[in-house]
C-alpha cells in the first residue's frame, strides 16, 4: 500500500498509467505536438502539514518520469494544477472527477484548457489509474 503523497506513491501511479491500457489507447496523441507534463502542487491539509510537489513526464500515452520534488524549481510544465490535500484525496481515491474539479475552480489549472478538454477520454483514464492500486492516506 502506498502513502499519498510519497515517491512510492509516484512510482505505484506511474506502473498504473503505463499498463493501463485505456491511458496508453486514448493517450496516444497527448503531448506529441504540445508540452503534456503535470506539476502538481498539493497545499497542507486535511493532515498534509506541508505543500508537495509531484512532477509527472508524460508524452504519448506512457508516462517518462513520476517523481516527488522539495520545489518546483526551474521547472516550467506544461500543465501546474494546485490544489489542496483534502481536495486531490478524492480524485486520488476515484471519488471525484478532476476535470470538473478544474472546471468548478477547485484545482487551479495552468495550461491550455482546452487541450485537457479536447484529450478528456486520456485526463480521465490518467486519474482512474491512481485508484487502482491500494492507497494509504493522511489524516485517516
């Protein structure tokens, strides 16, 4: 079972994606002709004391590189999305849709909208693939 946030947790998330073959199918055109990597900025909360960084390189429906940074440093992604704990835990155990969570402003999205919107079959099947594995969770 892997911690949310851990780089455990990353590397768990990052063999999901990569054998999940809805995120390999419908990923397949994502980030060929645009810049598709996600830094995700998780803010404290709902037992998070402090914000973590989670990094994923993903280009052509396979995930390059899924990693926990100290900062996002000289980073420049494609897609930041900030948001707080309490508000990924439920994309992260399958409860919530993350796109509408951008659309109703409760992640905060730096990026093209609309390449999510026009790749939303991959954006969905990206975040199911974080709840198919066993999670462990802060505050619980």
């Amino acid at each position: 079972m892997a911690l949310y946030p851990s780089q455990e947790w990353c590397d768990a998330w990052k063999n999901a994606m990569n054998n999940d073959p809805a995120c390999v199918e419908n990923g397949k055109n994502w980030a060929l002709d645009f810049p598709g990597d996600f830094l995700f900025e998780v803010t404290p909360g709902s037992g998070l004391d402090k914000t973590h960084y989670i990094y994923a390189n993903i280009k052509g429906g396979k995930c390059l590189e899924l990693k926990m940074l100290d900062s996002p440093g000289e980073i420049k992604p494609g897609f930041y999305v900030t948001g707080t704990y309490g508000d990924f835990k439920p994309v992260v155990k399958g409860e919530k849709d993350f796109i509408e969570g951008v659309v109703r402003a409760l992640f905060k999205l730096k990026g093209d909208m609309g390449k999510i919107m026009r790749n939303a079959k991959y954006i969905r099947a990206m975040a199911a693939s974080i709840s198919s594995f066993k999670n462990e969770y802060l505050g619980e």
